[in-house]
C-alpha cells in the first residue's frame, strides 16, 4: 500500500476512536477498516467528502452500515474467498477439541508435573465419526467445513438461505427448511452465516433448548449469531454439553461464567484467530489493494459489498 498509494497506517494496532478516524481521514479517498470499526451511520456521515471507498480487510462486515455508506455514495468492499480454508480448519479443530478433550489434555501435565499414567478410563472423551453436524449457513466456509467433516466421518445437516444440491450430491449432506426442524436432530450445530438482522441470535434461547443435552455448539463466525448468555445457562444447568468458541461478546469483558466453564472443561475458547494466519493476513492485504486500485481505475472492484440482503459479490 505504501509504494501504491500515499497511505497513513494506524501502526499502534489498535482501533481508532471514531474522532480519530474522521480526522485522519482528512483529505483521503480511501478507508481502510477491520471488523473492530465500528462505521456506523453516524461515522459515515461524519467522513470527509474525498472519501469515497471503504476496503474492509475482512471477510465479515458487519462493523459497517452499508445501506447508510450507498446512501452516502460510497463503494464498499470486502476480502472474501482468501480465509475460508483457514477459518475451516479452525472450525473443525474445534470440534475436535471438544469432545477430544485436547484443551484439558495438553495442560494437564505442565500444570501437575505428574500424572497418574495411562488407565482405561483416563481423558474419556467422545467419538466424532457418526455423529450429525448441523451447519447454519453453507456458504463459503460452512461448504469448507462440510468437506472437511465429511471426511471425519459426521453427517452432514444444513440450514441455509439457499439450497446446495452439489453439497447434497458430493457430501450426502440433508438439506432443512428450517431451523427449528435441524436443532433437535443434531450433536454439533456450527454457526457460519454472517451477522445481519435477520441472524442476529440466530441461535436464539429456544432453538439452544431444543438442543439434544449431550450436544454442542461451535461458532467462528460472529458471537452475536447466539444467545450468549442463555448457551452459558444451559451448559451450566447441564442441558448442553459444552461449546467451542472462537469468538463471544466480549465488550465489557468476557462473562466470568464462560471463562470459569472454560476452566471447569466444558467450554473451549480461542481469540478470534480463526483466520489468523500469515497466508491469509497476506492474501487479505492483497485483496484490499485489488479492491482499492480497480475503484481507482474507475471499474467496479471484484468483491463489492452490496446494500441489498448485505450480500456480496465476487469469486
Ligand atoms: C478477521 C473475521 O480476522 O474476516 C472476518 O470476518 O472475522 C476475521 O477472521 C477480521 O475480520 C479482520 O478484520
């Protein structure tokens, strides 16, 4: 970006206040934004006039009010494709985790320095093969992930917008109009639909209720898809087995009750890392800067983010 453009870099890595994205923004055409920037319609109408692009380094975009950005004519634009097999691995590392105990296993020695050595019954956990994986969302990532489940032996159940015969066909995957009707069939429900209205919650109290109770849950994609703190009370009361999260609301710190789940081993959290690999940073880096100098040239960069539905376009 510097030997293209004449950039200014927020180097301290850490989000700007949105005063100090205004007043940066001075005199740019472009804004370069991540998921911890909250472009809201206030933000929007705030930033200078020679503002014309948002190039989100991120697949998700969800910090963005898109329909206020078109309203104020703005291009907005995002990195997908580049993550999808990183954010897969992560997912289904996840599940494996869980019911595989890895978490529990790899510190318990460290922690004890002794162990009672190998007994039949130690670090029991759970089989994955022939168990039901319920994907919300078989997009890019959720058809990943399917893949890659598959290939562990889970069957493989789907709730999406859209209908995937080629996932059925590849995968035998089984297709569910609704939500409420693949909750109560599966072991595993993983979240990979990106946030917007009609998500939010997604995974709400009820669905969480109609859980089998030896269940659980994975989400890499956005912690507001469920009820947080309704996911923690069930698996606290015992009605759910657990959950492997890369991601939970975390604004005023994370909820004491799911670090001390994470503690007790019925939750496995991680820190929003599931894209969080050199390639992919790399591979993002580069698609901002395509979104950026095809905007320039004057022709619609490849990977346009759409007010309508929020959805997106591109590879
Ligand atoms: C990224 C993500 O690390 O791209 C996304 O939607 O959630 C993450 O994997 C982050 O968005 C970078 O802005």
């Amino acid at each position: 970006m510097a030997t293209l453009f004449e950039a200014d870099f927020n180097a301290a890595d850490e989000p700007l206040s949105a005063d100090a994205i205004v007043a940066r923004l001075a005199g740019c055409d472009v804004l370069v934004s991540s998921i911890t920037d909250r472009l809201d319609a206030d933000l929007i109408a705030r930033l200078p006039p020679t503002v014309k692009l948002v190039a989100q380094f991120g697949n998700g975009f969800d910090n963005i009010d898109v329909e206020a950005a078109h309203a104020a004519g703005l291009t907005v634009t995002n990195t997908p494709s580049v993550l999808t097999e990183d954010t897969a691995d992560m997912a289904v590392m996840l599940m494996l985790a869980l019911p595989r105990r890895l978490v529990e296993g790899a510190i318990v020695l460290p922690r004890d320095g002794q162990w009672p050595g190998w007994s039949p019954t130690w670090m029991l956990g759970r089989r994955l093969r022939g168990k039901a994986l319920g994907i919300v969302g078989m997009g890019r990532i959720g058809s990943a992930v399917a893949a890659r489940a598959r290939s562990f032996g889970l069957n493989i159940h789907y709730f999406s917008r859209n209908r995937r015969p080629p996932v059925e066909e590849a995968l035998g995957a089984t297709y569910w109009p609704t939500l409420d009707g693949m909750v109560p069939e599966v072991d595993i429900v993983s979240l990979h639909t990106p946030l917007n209205r009609a998500t939010h919650h997604i995974l709400s109290a009820e669905r969480l209720a109609r859980m089998k109770q030896d269940a659980f849950v994975v989400n890499v994609s956005r912690p507001e898809l469920l009820d947080e703190p309704a996911l923690i009370a069930r698996i606290e009361a015992g009605h759910l087995s657990g959950a492997a999260l890369d991601v939970f609301e975390n604004r005023h710190g994370i909820d004491p009750r799911l670090l001390q789940l994470a503690r007790d081993n019925r939750v496995v959290l991680t820190a929003h890392m599931a894209s969080a690999t050199l390639e992919a940073r790399l591979e993002m880096g580069e698609t901002v800067i395509v979104n950026i100098r095809t905007f320039i040239d004057g022709a619609p960069p490849p990977h346009r983010v759409l007010p309508e539905n929020r959805t997106h376009v591109g590879r």
